[in-house]
C-alpha cells in the first residue's frame, strides 16, 4: 500500500516510517508544509535503513502530495495542526482514502501531563470534522512511544488500539498496524471511543516520569 | 495491617479481599452498610478460602465498624454512592488511616463503555472532597477486572497504578498492592492524574467486548 504520513518529519511520524520501511514492502511518503524538508528528512529514514541492511525507497513531498499519492494517510502533525492539515490536504483526498489519527492533545503543568482533548472530543473526532464526507478516519498508534518506535534496537511489545466507524478501513489500519514486527492490534469499537485510548499517553509519560527505569512505555492488555 | 473493604461485599472487594487473605496476613475487614450481610460475605470467602486450604479469618462488619478497626479504608462501593459512603464514615476515621479510591464512574451506550468521571473530576477527588483533613486518598486498583481478581486459579500479571498527593500513604498503598503475588504497582503521581488511570477501565471493558478470546483484561506498561 501507498502510505502517506503527513507531518512525517515528527518523531511519531519518523518511528513508523522507519518501521514500516523495515518490516513491509508498503510505500512510505513523507509529507511535510515545506517538501525540501519532507525529502531531506526522507533521505535521512533512508540512510538510516541502508546502514542496517534494509534496502527500501523512502519518499519525501510536500503533504498534499503526499496525499494524493497515498491511500492510507497518517495525520502525524502536532495535534493543535491536525484540522489545519486535513483541510489543506480534503481536494488531494481520494474515495478509498484512510485518514489515521495518531496524535494526542495534552497540557503538561507540575503534576505532569493531563488529557486535553479538543472541542471535537478528540484529535480523530476533530480530523473526522475536517474530512471530506465518505473519508472514514480510524485511530490508532496514539500509545506507541515515539522513542520506543524510532529506535529500531528495541524490540516492540506493544498494543495498538484501533478505533473507527467503517469495518473495512479499521480493518485495513489494524493489519498494516500488525505488519509491524512486535504490534498487536486490537479493536477499540467506534470512533466515539477514541477519548479513553488517546488519555493513556498522558499517563504513560507520568509513569515514565514517576518509575526508576521506566521510559518509553508502550501498554499491553492482557 | 487492618484493611477495611468497604461495599466489601461487591465484586471487586471480593477480589482485594481473597488476594490479600491469600497472600498476606493483613486483617480483612468486609463493610457493608448492612452488617449482616457483610458478616455472611465475609464467611462465604472464608469457606472459599478454606477449600483453598487458605487459613485466614475474614471479618464482617457495617461500613461504619469496619472503618473504625481499619487503617487501610478501601471505599469499594459503586462510584455513584462514594462520597456519602465516606461521609457516612468520617466520625470513624482516625488521624493515619488512609482512603483507598479503587472505583470508576462510566456510561454504556451501543458503541460501549465511556468514561464518565463526578463532578470533582474522578472518583478519587470526589473522595478526597468527602473526607475529612489531613485523611490522605490514594487511588489504585482501578485497573483490575474484578473477574480476573475474584478467580484464584487466574495468575495475576497487572500493573496497578497508585496516585495520590501523600507519599507516605502512597507507598503504604503501594506495598500493598505489591503484596497481591502478581501485580506490580507503579507511581502515577498526585491525585490530580487519577483521571487517566480510571479512564482506562472502560477501555479494557471495550477491548473485551470487540477482540475475540480476550476477557477481564488487565494492563502492563512496559
């Protein structure tokens, strides 16, 4: 498949690129507002798998084309900037299109971070405003640890949640969230229920906080 | 120690009780605003246990005795009843007890289960606002599916998150909880983060209901 991840320069974006590129023959775009950063973070991914062996093209566009180019297009940007993207990307949007919604919206004060989802109810909600209507969006990989992610030494063990409204495109996220060595993914209903999977990151970053040794965490259930 | 359970006699004070009588030699103290019942529970997991070939007296008492006797005051009641639970108990709370917020507050629609904390913001603030002064409030145990808790014959290998703005009494919950062979406690921080921990039990609800093969799930951080 066509994998588009706009914002892909961000860490978030930068672990499942490299992910995905090692582990499947899938195409990965990198898409960023400015393209010569998008191919210059591109060619960086590419260097970075050529010295591990891993022989697979690494693209880098601005974000609209790098949606029109892709099937599955990851919304990996800040999430205050994920409406803005999806709406500056809605005429390079195709039917058969898969919006995913990977980030999460958090204030960080004293105590350490808080859920602080938008009015949407959640960054996926807020994109699914933003989309073009037949676009079905679908959450996933909002607990994966960009540390944990983008370090190719560390073997996942991790759960993804995956939530959305359309079967076949919830269907199609959990298996390319399962292409990646070391996931599993796991079906969070509807859409509606994304908020309690986007409010673990929060704790997950407290704990990490919190907990000698503890860093990077990903969540297992069992 | 002395752990009082109180609203002992539902599902998940079943759980603590026959964990911590099992695998310790802490005092069970079963509440219930009706004594007898909580003296017939609290024989009913003595058989229980005793079939076990687990020699441990669990005791029964009304919320009010078994607060009294208690150090360790688990309010283990429906969410909806909390705060009047703990207010009904306060002229029995002694200087160094400490409240123990192990319960939820959710929704269940078509989509499934939505967390839906008090207006204090989780249940565990909702505690601390019924309490009296200088009586700390941990929350932990949100986390445990009562089923997985109440079945000896299941291993446990959870992690349960312990919060709250007391660091005596933290650990003190902490090492509690480390007492029950299979769980793992970590520090979420202050009890302003318990939103995130008891957000996360409708979403194991929510796992259970739509992934095939999985049931009273837990959840490790890793």
């Amino acid at each position: 498949m066509e994998i588009a991840l706009l914002g892909g320069t961000g860490d978030i974006g930068e672990g499942l690129a490299l992910r995905w590129a090692r582990d499947t023959d899938h195409t990965i775009l990198i898409g960023s507002r400015m393209p010569e950063k998008a191919r210059s973070k591109a060619d960086a991914y590419q260097t970075q798998l050529t010295e591990r062996g891993v022989e697979h093209d690494v693209e880098g566009y601005g974000n609209e084309e790098a949606a029109a180019r892709g099937e599955i297009v990851v919304v990996s940007v800040p999430p205050q900037y994920a409406s803005d993207t999806v709406e500056a990307v809605v005429p390079a949007l195709d039917d058969g299109d898969v919006l995913v919604s990977p980030a999460v919206q958090m204030t960080r004060d004293a105590d350490g971070f808080h859920y602080d989802p938008p009015a949407a109810g959640t960054v996926a909600e807020a994109i699914a405003a933003a989309a073009p209507a037949g676009i079905p969006v679908v959450g996933a990989f909002q607990n994966l640890a960009a540390g944990a992610l983008t370090d190719l030494d560390n073997d996942l063990a991790a759960d993804v949640v995956v939530t959305g409204d359309d079967g076949d495109a919830k269907e199609v996220v959990r298996s390319l969230a399962e292409d990646i060595t070391g996931i599993r993914a796991l079906d969070g209903g509807p859409l509606a229920n994304t908020g309690v999977v986007e409010s673990i990151t929060p704790l997950l970053i407290n704990l990490a906080m919190n907990n000698e040794g503890m860093h990077d965490l990903t969540v297992r259930f069992q």
